[in-house]
C-alpha cells in the first residue's frame, strides 16, 4: 500500500512518525560525519529537502532527541552500530533565515534578533541550573529582539559556550537558508547594512568559537567571500557542481521511478521526466524536482509546482531590466537553444545589475537553467578559475514558469496587450498603432528605455516586447531576433508554423533627426526601407514562404511614443 504523501512536510519527526512518504536520504548524515569539515555550506535551489536535511540532522544529533532511535529504524544510517550510538549525543543549536523578507535594514534586523531570542528561550533552563555567573545571566537576558548589534553579533557564540560547559560536549550549528535576508537585502536596498552585520554574526559564531563542534549552513547560493565569509578560511563550500552530497538533495531517476511504481503510476514516467527532470549535481544527472515530484504523486496532474512555490521577484526583475543582449540570449534560451557562458558560483549581488555572467550564475544556482557541459579556464590572467558553461532552460516547467513571469510584465496592461496581438494577427494596422501605444505607455518605464538614440541599444523594452510575442505566439510561429538574413541582422521574425499562414518581419526603429527624421511617419520609413534594402526576407524565402505571404512592419518609437507602418505603405 502506497505511503501518505504530506505536502509541505518539512519536519523529519512528524514525517516518520505518520508514516509519511520519504525516500530515505540518511546517508548523508554519515558522509558529513566522515567528512570531518569545520563549517559546510551547501547551496541548492530552492525546495529541493533542505530544510527537511537540516531537520533530520538537527533529530539525529540532538541530545534532545537521546532515545529516539525508532525514527531512524529501517533506514540507512541505523544499520551502523556506530551511528546508532552516536544518535543523540550532542547539543544542537537549529536556526533557519527562510522567513527574514522584510524590506529594510531594521526590519530585517529585528527578525534576526527575534530568532536568537527564540533561540535563548528554548534553553531558558540555563537560568535555572545555577551554573551561570552573573554577568552571564545579564547577557542572557539582554538577548531581546530589541538588542544591540554587538549583542545580537555574539549571541550564537555565547549560547554555544553555556550549551558547551553544560552538556560537556563541543556544540553542532545548523543554519537553514542563510542567504535569504540577504537576497531580500539586495532587491530592497540595504546590501551594505546588512552585509556588515551577517559578516559579524558570521565570524562570532563560525570562525572565532572554540565550541563549535561543526557546522553546516544551506542557502540557494554562495554568497561572494568578501561580502559575508571574509574571515571564514574553514568553510568547505559544496555548489551544484561539487562531487560531496551528489545525491542528497533532489530525486534520483532511479527513486522517482520507484515512487512512480509505488503509487501505481508506472506508465507516467517519461511524462514526469519531460516536466520535472533536468538538474545536474556533482556527476550525477538525472536529478528531479523533489517538490514537483510529491505534488505529482499526491495530485495526478502535471502542474508548475516548484515554480509557483515562491516569488521571483529578484528574477524577473533582472530580466526585465537587463541589457538587450541578456533578453537576446534568453530569447534563444526559451526557444531551445544553449547558451556558453562564463559562470561563477560565487554569487557578488552588487554585479546582478552589471554583469551578464552574474545574471546567468544566479539563474543557474536558483536551478532556472541546467549545465550541459562545463571547463574551466582561468579569466583575465587573474588566476581565478570561473566555469565556463553550456546552458539550457531546466526542464518544461521551468519553461512555462519563464512564460508566466514575462505575461506578468504586461499584467497592468493585458486586455491591450491581448488586442494588439489579436490586431496583429488580423492584419489590422489602425488597431495595432492604438493598442501597442497603451501599451508602451504603461510599460516603458519598466524595462528602462532610454528616450535618445544615444541610450538605447535599441531599447531594453523593444526585446522585453520579443520576449512578450515568443510566449503568446509559441502555438502558431516561431519567433526569433537578431539573427542574420540577406545583408544584415533583422530584429525580429516571426516564421508561420502553418506555412498558409504569412510570416512577419518587424524592424525596430528609435527616432533620430539628425537623420532627417522630422516625426515618426519618416522613421517609419526609414525602417520598412532597411528591411528591404538588407534584404530580410530571404531566410524566410529560403524555407518556402512565398514573397507575397511576408508582411513587413515598421516600428517607430519616441519615448513612449509609437507609430506602426507596414510594406503596403509606399516608400
């Protein structure tokens, strides 16, 4: 009989004691015991068990939990008489970040100092022993949510010197998804002043604390050294391509199809690969979504689990924003295509917004793209060795997650976006103009379009339009931009899949009067005369679309101005 699936479970004790659906993952406690490292910080995307890990780890260990073997019978690590002594012989102090999203400095610090709050009232039995000297008993009660930095910087540290002295026993720190404040730090603005305290808190509680046992930390990415871990020269660092804990996070082939059998879904399994399959970790591909899965199990339907699991905010807005030549390549990305690209697994936030690669190293750690091949080479005679990858969007849920988040850049303005689409489809030149001018109107300013000819690339909010077009026209044409035809590289293309329908060629034009562009009516030509005159045409001719099946649009812009002409105009 299949076991219950329990979505959303991410506490070990609950699930083993309801007989939850688990895939046994309790190796790992041993292969990190083994590995004898100081401070292990593992980055994987998000919901992919690491909560769940930290949990059982934090069961395993804790001597709150001597004598609880019978959670861990029937799994891998209680086969060891060794393990199953050592379960439940140390002190353990588990925090987690996750729910630190506030949108300022003190708000974030207030929910830091709140959890270390928590954390001294769950061991408020100290006050009580009596071991603790005054001017201890002062410190701990001076840990409030309301502290000062310097107390909040210590505290961690403190409390693993009295768990120490208390138990006789070196203490073991897990720390859930510490990257999460800093993230909402860089999308709200206050990188620096948080960075300044972590680096703090950081170094007490990792570096400089002679009752530490180990250490592990979890977080979608590995934060650059000098932002948080400059005085941390123990940290071993575990990414996406690290051989160490290949099969920890994450659903082996082999465990989804024994899931898929177990729940009598056997002949789905090429479906669930097609939608959720994708990720490489280590030398081991084949690595599946686990949340996806589960759902998928408990429900029946494929859906976009994972994605729709949480914002992506930070994403989108990278995208939006970024440089025509990222929306050119993400173009390719949604199309099938790969992109080779250097990548550093050092994620340095305050690059996001000047750095292509940083872009793409984000995308990758959050697990939006996967590894199709990888080298190393060192960059610019620096010595530093950065990957250098070949890319392609995950899986198809992570495609479709991609279409959502792009229509959600024209939400404010979908019934005319929608028309426009409808118009252009139709051939309906008047209606396009009047659609696609509300359009620009409200959504210029969000893709950062410079109003000068100087400052435009073209036009960070003409390729987000590309973008916009592949997703709501995937079923009917192909659409591609930049891409080379007859004398030159079109903007953008749209190829009929049903060759009785006609293909459209779109040139993008920002008005320029030092090129004797009075007003738009002349921008509008010059355009329509490049499509000619460079001869564009002549990819889609190649493939048999006959000439009188091609239709040629103008685009026209001035600020959030546009005007729309077509080949029928004359010249």
């Amino acid at each position: 009989m299949a076991r219950t699936v329990g979505i959303g479970r991410q506490d070990f004790e609950k699930l083993r004691t309801r007989n939850n659906f688990y895939i046994d993952k309790t190796h790992f406690i041993k292969e990190w015991w083994e590995a004898d490292d100081d401070v292990t910080l593992i980055t994987r995307p998000r919901r992919f068990g690491k909560t769940l890990n930290m949990s059982m780890l934090e069961k395993f260990f804790s001597v709150r939990y001597a004598g609880r073997g019978e959670l861990f019978e029937g799994l891998t690590v209680w086969e060891d008489k060794k393990y199953r002594e050592l379960q439940g012989t140390y002190p353990v102090i588990s925090l987690s970040f996750a729910n630190v999203k506030e949108s300022d400095y003190e708000g974030a610090k207030y929910s830091i100092n709140q959890i270390l709050e928590d954390l001294y009232r769950t061991n408020i039995f100290l006050l009580e022993e009596g071991f603790l000297t005054e001017n201890e008993i002062e410190y701990f009660q001076s840990v409030n949510s309301g502290m000062r930095e310097t107390t909040a910087a210590w505290a961690i540290h403190r409390m693993s010197g009295f768990l120490s002295r208390y138990y006789g026993k070196k203490v073991i720190i897990l720390l859930d998804e510490y990257d999460t404040p800093m993230q909402e730090a860089y999308v709200s603005g206050y990188w620096e002043e948080l960075t300044g305290f972590i680096r703090s808190l950081f170094n007490s509680s990792f570096k400089t604390n002679p009752y530490l046992e180990r250490a592990v930390m979890t977080g979608i990415t590995r934060v650059s050294k000098e932002s948080v871990f400059s005085d941390l020269n123990n940290l071993e660092v575990i990414t996406t391509t690290s051989d160490k804990y290949e099969d920890v996070f994450g659903f082996t082939e082999e465990e989804v199809f024994d899931a898929l059998d177990e729940f009598g879904m056997s002949d789905r399994k090429e479906d669930v690969k097609h939608w959720y399959d994708g990720f490489t970790f280590g030398n081991i591909t084949d690595i599946y979504n686990p949340w996806s899965v589960i759902n998928y199990l408990s429900k029946g339907k494929f859906r976009t689990y994972w994605a729709n699991t949480s914002s992506n905010s930070l994403i989108g807005r990278l995208i939006q924003e970024s440089s025509k030549s990222i929306k050119q390549s993400f173009e390719r990305l949604l199309a099938g295509e790969h992109l080779i690209t250097p990548v550093d697994e050092q994620i340095v936030y305050n690059m996001l917004g000047a750095d292509e690669a940083a872009i793409w190293s984000l995308l990758l750690a959050s697990g939006y793209l996967k590894i199709i091949r990888v080298e190393e080479y060192a960059e610019n005679g620096s010595g530093i060795n950065v990957l250098n990858c070949e890319l392609a969007v995950t899986n198809l849920e992570v495609r479709l997650m991609f279409g959502g988040m792009i229509r959600g850049w024209f939400a404010g303005n979908r019934s005319d976006y929608n028309d426009f689409i409808k118009a252009l489809l139709e051939n309906d030149l008047k209606a396009m103009n009047a659609y696609m001018n509300k359009v620009a109107l409200g959504t210029f300013s969000y893709f950062d379009t410079g109003k000068k000819p100087s400052e435009s690339e073209p036009e960070r909010f003409y390729h987000g339009f590309v973008l916009g077009l592949m997703v709501e026209l995937n079923d009917k044409y192909v659409v591609s931009s930049n891409r080379e035809s007859g004398f030159g590289r079109y903007d953008v293309v749209l190829e009929p899949k049903n060759k009785s329908d006609d293909a459209i060629i779109i040139e993008f034009k920002v008005q320029d009067a030092n090129d004797g562009e009075k007003d738009l009516s002349d921008t509008v030509k010059a355009s329509l005369r490049q499509i000619e005159n460079k001869n564009y045409e002549a990819v889609l001719l190649s493939k048999g679309i006959e000439k009188n099946h091609i239709r040629k649009l103008g685009f026209a812009f001035c600020g959030k101005r546009v005007l729309i002409g077509d080949n029928a105009e004359k010249l």
